[in-house]
C-alpha cells in the first residue's frame, strides 16, 4: 500500500487517466475506537493518512460506496468533492444453493440466529451472545450459529467469545462452525432466520451484508452511521445500538417471535437488493469512468442506483 500513491504519480506522468475505488479510510472516530481518544498513535496515524490521501488524490476520479465516506474524504482527508463520485456497492443474484440437509438436520429446523464473518473484535460478538442468551429460554427453537475464522491479529478473542457462549448459552442452543467455504456459507444463510451484525464502529463497507441482502435475509443491525446509511428506510425496531445487549435481546425477540415483521424485512432486501443490483450498479460505474475523461455530465454527489425505502 505504500507504494500506490508512486503508481498513481506513475500513471499520471505516463498521461494515463487514473480510477480508484476507495472502500474505506480510517477517520478520526475510527483511530479513537482501536488506539483510544488520546493516543499520539492515532494522531500520528490521522496526520500520515492525511498526505497518503493528498496523493491518492491526484487521480482524476474516486470511487466510493457511501455517502459517509464522501463526505469523510472532503472533510477530513481535504480531497477535492469533484473527484469523489458515489456509487453504491452491488448486490448479487439470488445465490443457487443446492438443497442441503446437514445445516437442516444440524439444527433440527430451529430458527438459526446466525453471525457470519472472521471474528473479531470489531464485531461486538460478546454483546451479541449476552443478548441472544437473555431471549433463548424463550425460544427454545432458537440456535445461535457463529461462522468464520479467527481474526489473526487478535486469535485470543475467538476463545473468549466461545467460553462465554458456552457458559452462558445451552448447549443445544449454541454452535461454531469455523471457517466455511462459499458453497457451505449459502446453505448456512439459507437456512437462517435472521443475521446479526452487532458492530462496534464502521470500519470498511460491509460486504457481509450484501452478501445476506442477495439470500433477502433480515438483518439485527447496529445504529451505526455507515449501516444506517446503507439500510436507510429498515425497520428501526431492528437496529441496536452498539454494546447494548439489551437491545439486541430485544430486536431478536421480535423478529424470532413476528412472523409478519421477518416478511416486512425480507420485502425490504427484496427492493434493495433490486435497486442496487450489479447490472445497475455497472452503468453508475461505467458513468464515473466517463466522468474521468470528461464525457459525462454525471453528478458524483447523487448515485444513480440508491433508493430510500420504508416499510
């Protein structure tokens, strides 16, 4: 990564047009949440990434995801708003899962509470667990499946997070799988209820949950400013708020008990899923490419594809 502020200064000298997709950059907010609020570390960090960005920024167009993230970029980070254009990241097809039995047979047709991803700190997995342990007496049908591998900066977090869900959570009420495949993953999601993303903080789009919008899976979200933006119109009954355990044993009460709410949710997915699916998304980004060369007459401040909805 070092290097790639070079290769663009490169590619500009060369008198080609440069594009970049930003995914995601790490804010003030974000440095106060992984090295505290009064770190010099996280200072200096803020301080590098401003000229790191000042570089990447002589590239004639910058893609981003998130309206947040613009707007990060132009106030923090002081790149010029006419280079950043939005585009929303795409969701794909319905994936063809093949009829699976073991997740079946494994859970026995209960209602699978399922958290997916590598886990890490990040994810707030042990408010997650306290919350579904608060709620699981009375669903008794209930399983809460955590899936992905353990975060290799902080493999110790993997072990504490199991010992408290098995300390706290029924046997029959708990299970890790590890790290699946894609073909595994599908069925997991398949066959799950509803899937929790009980994050801390934002930090990079969340492809996880594009992944869960193709499945029209409902989801138990975290009120946190880049999930907020990315499911603006969900139900508010199912967003949290970080570390809350309160709530989050709430919202999964609710949507493992109404049958009518899971379908309100899964309608949502439905049309976000539409509006931003890849072969709209395409022509967005087709657009910020033409934008580079000067033939387009597009907005990058209000993507094509992103609807609001309510439900």
């Amino acid at each position: 990564m070092l290097f790639f502020p070079l290769l663009v200064l490169l590619l500009k000298t060369l008198g080609m047009k440069v594009v970049l997709t930003v995914h995601d950059v790490l804010s003030r907010d974000v440095l106060r949440e992984l090295f505290g609020p009064r770190s010099l570390k996280g200072a200096a960090s803020h301080f590098a990434l401003i000229f790191y960005l000042k570089f990447l920024a002589f590239s004639d167009t910058i893609i981003v995801h998130l309206k947040i993230l613009r707007e990060t970029l132009i106030r923090e980070f002081l790149v010029s708003p006419e280079k950043i254009v939005l585009v929303p990241f795409g969701v794909g097809n319905v994936p063809r899962v093949a009829p699976t039995l073991s997740w079946q047979n494994k859970f026995s047709g209960g209602k699978v509470v399922l958290a997916l991803g590598v886990v890490a700190p990040r994810k707030g997995l042990e408010y997650l667990v306290q919350g579904f342990s608060n709620i699981a007496s009375k669903h008794p049908d209930s399983v809460l499946v955590l899936a992905g591998p353990r975060d290799t900066r902080r493999p110790e977090y993997l072990n504490r997070i199991i010992k408290m869900a098995t300390s706290i959570i029924d046997i029959d009420q708990f299970y890790y799988t590890g790290y699946l495949d894609e073909t595994s993953a599908n069925s997991l999601i398949a066959v799950s209820r509803v899937v929790a993303l009980s994050y801390l903080y934002a930090c990079a789009t969340t492809s996880i949950l594009y992944w869960i919008m193709a499945h029209r899976k409902p989801v138990v979200v975290s009120a946190i400013d880049t999930l907020q933006e990315e499911l603006e119109g969900y139900d508010s009954s199912l967003f949290v708020g970080p570390r809350d355990s309160a709530q989050i044993a709430k919202a999964l009460d609710r949507v493992l008990s109404d049958d009518e709410l899971a379908a309100r949710a899964k309608g949502f997915m439905e049309v976000k899923a539409s509006l931003q699916s890849w072969s709209r998304v395409a022509m967005d980004i087709v657009d910020a490419y033409r934008l580079s060369s000067g033939s387009s007459t597009y907005n990058p401040a209000v993507p094509i594809s992103r609807g609001v909805l309510s439900y």
